[in-house]
C-alpha cells in the first residue's frame, strides 16, 4: 500500500514510484490528494486503476500520467464528467481487465501521444482520436481487438508521427489519400490485422518514412512496380501477405537496412541488382517460391547480417562468400553439392540451418571453426562419414542436429563439452531508427517495436517436430543424431550436459547398456533411445529425473525390470517400452518372476552372457552362415575329384533316387487319370 502520509505533498508537482509492488486503488490512496500533481508515473507496479479516472477529476495541473503494467478496474461511470486537467502525454499499456476506452477522452484536445497498447480492448476503432487531438504525435493501439476499417480524419494531420496499430482486428483496404492526411509520417505500423487489397501508391509518397510494417494481413496482388520508395525508408516489413510475382526493382534501395518478404507467393528469381542494396542488415525472403541459385552478387553486402532464404526452390551450391553473417537460413530447398570449401572466416556465425536440402560429403573441418555457433542444424540431408571430433570445438553450441543422414562410427564422447547456457546473442537486434531520440516512456512500445527479430528454428523434441522461437529458443539445448548408421555405445561423458533438454539417438546401431550417467541430466524433457541394440538393463536410477516428459527404449534388446512407476515414469505406458521382449513389470503385462526363469537377469554390473534362450545376433548368423556353407560345398566337391569311389557311389546314389522320384510321379499321375475316366 502505498503510504497515507503522501497526501501531506500537497505541492508536490512530479511522483514517480514506477517498478514497485504497491498495491491498493488509486482512487481511494493519497494520490488522489495531490492536486498539485504535473506527472504522475505508477507504471508497473500492482495497483488498481480505474479506468473512469474520476478520482483524479480536481487534478487542474496534470499533463503526464503514465500507468502501464498495473491493473484495470472497469468501473461503470455513473456520469459524464469534464475533466479539469487536459492531458498531454497518457499511457495505460497493459493493463489487466480493461474493455474499452475512458471516456474522459472525448474531453482531452491537447494529446500529443496516446498509448493504450496491450490490452485487448473491444469495439470500433476510435477514429475521433485524430479529429480530437490536432497536436497528436503518436498513437498505439497495438494488441486490442479493435474492428473495423482504418477511416482517415477529414482534415490532414501534419503533427502524426507514429502510429502502432498492429494485431487488431481491422478489415477493408488502406484509404488512397493516406499520405496528403499524415504527411509527415515516420512510423506506420499495421502488421496482424486483416487489411486487405494492394498498398496505394500514395504510401511510397511519404518523404518522411523510415519504417513501413504491413506484415501478416491479407494484402495481395504484385509488388508496386512503378513507384520508388522514400530515400528516408529503413524498415519495410511485407511478409505474411499474399503478394505474387518477381521482386520489382523498385525495392532497390541503399538506404533499405531491413526488408521482409517473407510468407508470400512470391516467384521468380533474385534479382542481382539485390547486391547493390549496400545499406541492408536483414533480408528475410524464405517460404515463397524462389527458384535457381542464389546469386554471389549478395556477397556484396557487407553489412549484412541476418539472411533466411528458407522453404523456397533454390538449387545449386551454397556460396562460400557470407564471411559476416551471424544468422544463415537455407533450409528446406533443392541445394546441393559439398560444404568443402566454406565460410572458414566467419567468426560471428551465431546459427546455421541447413536442413532438409541435398548437401552430400562429409561434416567439413570448418564449421569447427565457428567459434561462437549456437545452433547447427544439418538434418536430412546425405552427409556420410563419422561425426568429428572437431565438433566438439564448438564449446557455445545449445542445439544440434544431424538427423536423418547417412552418418557412421560412434558418437563423440566429447559433445559433452558443448556448452547449454542461454545465449541472449541468439536475439537479433536491429540497429535504432535515429529519428527515435525522443525518450518519453509513453512510447515504448512504439520505440522498441523493431528493436528485436523473433527468429525460429524447428527441432524435433517429444516426439513432433516443433518450431522454436523467442523466450523457448533462447533456453532450448538438445542434441538429435537420430535416422543415421551410428554404431558402438553410448558416451557415458553424455551425463554431464546436465542442463540439456533433448537426445534423440533413435533408428542408429547403437549397442551396450544405458548410461546410468544419465541420471545426471536433471533438466532432460526428451530421451528417444529407440530402434537400436542396446542391452542389458534400464537404470534405474533414471527415476531421479523429474523433468521427463518423453522416454522411448523401445525396439532394442534391454532385459530386465522397467523402473518402477514412480514420478515421471508413472507417465510412461508399454510404448515405451515395446520390442524388448525381456523386459518386466508395469506397465508391461509381463511379470517378472516368469520372465526371469525363461530368461537370467544380467547382474548389476551390466555383465552379461547370452544364455541359450538368449537373443540370437542375426548379423553373426548370416556371416556364419556365409563362411560355413561355402566352405562345406568345397569340401564336398574336393573329396568327390579326389576319391573315384566315394564319386561312383555318389552318381549312383543320385541316380536311383532321380528314377525313384520320376516312377513315383508317373505311378501316382497313372492313377489319378484312371480314376477320372473311369
């Protein structure tokens, strides 16, 4: 609670006890005493604010107030009231439990930014804000489900600025006359809405932007061809639309520092007038329909830093140029040849994803180089050989995948060493619009709205293929080295990633027994050890394991008891566990003194013998049985040449038993047609 002495301030003409934990109604606590007040900041504490504001109704000298991270009171307003203050800066972002706006607000003229971003508030998008506030700078109304259309003010505003409107629920097309209304627009951000038609070329006509988001609605048709954009543009973010066609030269920009294009239909190849936009720092141009190489002409661009050319068709190699980037996305397209020579001087590669293409060869040495790698994704691909060693140089890797190639030899005990700390780098941050110098926290949201961009990976864990991205991708660390040729025994060094979230070595020729190091994994969701030739039993030790959510040892040839059904493996049914046929008890329908008189439990040790109801290892049978029968045909035939006798006796011996056969059929065959004429 906030202290009953602070309404003895009388005077008092700024308060800010912002990121706090008071508690308790404004209307009701000394703050509505303060008559005096000028600023008023109580952002992000745990206090009640109503949203009619009446208790602040004497308040003549107020300008600021900002209230961001508290919690909504909708609170009934019994009658209109006329405030005496006329607010200049006021900023309720994310705040709990608010439905609409105050309706003070049709009394305020004098606004200059408006932030009530965050909050889900319902019903038609308050157009009267610009007809009300001609001093208006910056509005955002982000994260609400406003509905409606985008209606333009009668009259231009040439003071707007900044307007955040993105994840609404607004519909219909962008008005034509949008530039001659907000002219000197720097900001118009309108991503995850429905908006829909083709951007009017007026949008291009506005000196003054410096970032464009139209992300994520229903826009659609080609990509403007006949406009030039703004020399003062930086940020244009078109992805998630329905944009068909080639990439117009008419994005060619030296000043363009981010273009995102991503989501669309668009076809075609890269231009290579796209090697001459010196200014960009990211380009993002993945599930589309590209196709053809990709050109060496981005090679050029040495400010670049971030490139996704995901989900599209190209083909051919991968250029060995890319000695800046820090963040490489080729994944999920038609490349192919060998990764020999590549990016040996890239020292700032944070994550490379090459999944799902058609690189052959072998893991080269020079993504050991890689200093600082967070992520490496090589899965599905036709990679062969052993998993090397230099790997493991890699002490900043969090997640690796190697799934689904043609991989041999054994797994590296010395992938314990990768590192699985967060890495906050794996964030990729944009460089600062400049025009952003103002540092008024009423705008926030506004300000930092292209500050980060929210990358995503996929990666196979419980089961599914999930994409991760944001917070989750930050603390994901796993290893996947399943669908390959792996073979020899689990490193028991592999119990020291203790902070390690996923293994999968499933569908390799893995044998040996399971680690009990394993137990030492405490923060592991996902151990898939399926489809190989294990032996022995399960450790039970592994019930120390508390994060568990997936366990898979089915298909191999473990014996012995399952753990008991205690913590996480009480959630675990006979899946798995299948394909063992020696294991016991629950969930299993097997018991276990049965199972062990057909068959010895291995003793603690791990050290076993096959008894005679053992496992039969068909690999060495086929070779035995190649070796033995060669050898015995050989043996015969030899014999035969050598002595004439055991010769004679052998050609007679197949000759009677040639005439016995051939009497035998004609004899029966005799029969059988007298019996059918007769």
């Amino acid at each position: 609670m906030l202290p009953s002495c602070l309404a003895n301030l009388t005077f008092l003409l700024s308060l800010d006890i912002s990121n706090n934990r008071f508690t308790g109604n404004i209307a009701s606590s000394p703050l509505s005493k303060l008559t005096s007040l000028v600023s008023l900041n109580i952002l992000n504490n745990n206090l009640e604010v109503p949203v009619s504001f009446e208790a602040f109704a004497n308040h003549s000298s107020l300008i600021e107030v900002y209230t961001d991270g508290n919690i909504g009171v909708p609170e009934t307003e019994s009658r209109a009231w006329v405030p005496m203050f006329q607010l200049e800066i006021f900023s309720m972002s994310n705040c709990t439990h608010l439905q609409t706006l105050p309706r003070f607000l049709h009394y305020q003229n004098r606004l200059t930014f408006l932030d009530f971003s965050l909050n889900h508030l319902r019903g038609s998008f308050p157009n009267w804000l610009f007809q009300n506030n001609t001093q208006l700078i910056g509005l955002s109304l982000g994260g609400n489900a406003f509905i409606g259309s985008f209606s333009l003010p009668l009259l231009a505003q040439p003071s707007v600025k900044y307007i955040g409107i993105s994840e609404n629920r607004l519909s219909g097309q962008l008005q034509a006359n949008i530039s001659s209304v907000f002219p000197n627009l720097v900001l118009l951000k309108m991503s995850g809405n429905c908006l829909e038609g083709q951007i009017p070329a007026s949008v291009w006509q506005m000196k003054g932007l410096e970032a464009l988001d139209l992300a994520n609605n229903h826009f659609s048709g080609e990509l403007p061809t006949e406009v030039v954009i703004p020399p003062s543009l930086q940020y244009l973010h078109l992805n998630g639309n329905n944009f068909t066609g080639e990439i117009p030269k008419s994005l060619s920009s030296t000043n363009l520092a981010v273009l995102e294009i991503s989501n669309n239909s668009l076809s075609g190849m890269i231009p290579e007038w796209m090697g001459q936009m010196s200014g960009l720092v990211l380009l993002a141009m993945s599930h589309n329909h590209l196709r053809g190489p990709i050109p060496v002409e981005l090679c050029n661009l040495d400010r670049l830093r971030f490139l996704d050319l995901s989900e599209n068709q190209f083909s051919g190699l991968i250029p060995s140029c890319f000695s800046h980037l820090e963040h490489l996305f080729l994944n999920k397209n038609h490349l192919s040849g060998n990764l020999t020579h590549g990016s040996t001087n890239n020292s700032a590669l944070l994550t490379l994803d090459l999944s799902d293409n058609n690189i052959v060869g072998s893991i080269p040495q020079w993504i050991g180089n890689l200093s600082v790698l967070n992520i490496l994704l090589l899965k599905n691909n036709k990679f062969e050989g052993d998993i090397p060693n230099h790997l493991c140089h890699l002490q900043r890797l969090r997640m690796l995948d190697l799934s689904h190639n043609q991989l041999t030899e054994s797994i590296p005990s010395c992938l314990s060493n990768i590192s699985q700390e967060v890495n906050s780098q794996q964030t990729f941050r944009l460089p600062a619009l400049e025009s952003f110098a103002f540092q008024s926290v009423a705008f926030t949201s506004v300000y930092t709205m292209f500050d980060a961009v929210r990358m995503k990976v996929e990666f196979t864990t419980k089961s599914s293929s999930l994409n991760y991205e944001g917070g989750p991708l930050l603390y994901m660390s796993g290893i996947d080295l399943s669908s390959n040729r792996l073979s020899g025994e689990v490193p028991i060094e592999l119990g020291n990633l203790s902070e390690i979230q996923v293994l999968n070595f499933s569908h390799n020729n893995l044998v040996g027994s399971i680690p009990k190091t394993f137990s030492n994994l405490h923060e592991i969701g996902c151990i898939d050890l399926s489809y190989n030739k294990l032996s022995g039993r399960i450790p039970h030790e592994l019930l120390e394991l508390h994060s568990l959510a997936v366990f898979s040892v089915a298909h191999n040839n473990l014996s012995g008891s399952v753990p008991e059904l205690k913590g996480q493996f009480s959630t675990f049914d006979e899946t798995s566990y299948e394909g063992n046929p020696f294991l016991c008890g629950p969930p299993l329908h097997i018991n276990c003194t049965n199972a062990q008189l057909k068959h010895p439990i291995q003793s603690n040790d791990g050290n076993e013998e096959e008894g005679e109801d053992g496992f039969i290892d068909m690999e060495i049978f086929y070779i035995s049985f190649s070796v033995a029968f060669p050898v015995f045909f050989i043996g015969v035939i030899t014999t035969l040449c050598v002595n004439s006798s055991w010769r004679y006796r052998w050609f007679h011996f197949v000759e009677n038993l040639v005439f016995s056969c051939y009497y035998f059929l004609v004899d029966r065959v005799t029969n059988i047609c007298s019996k059918v004429t007769s």
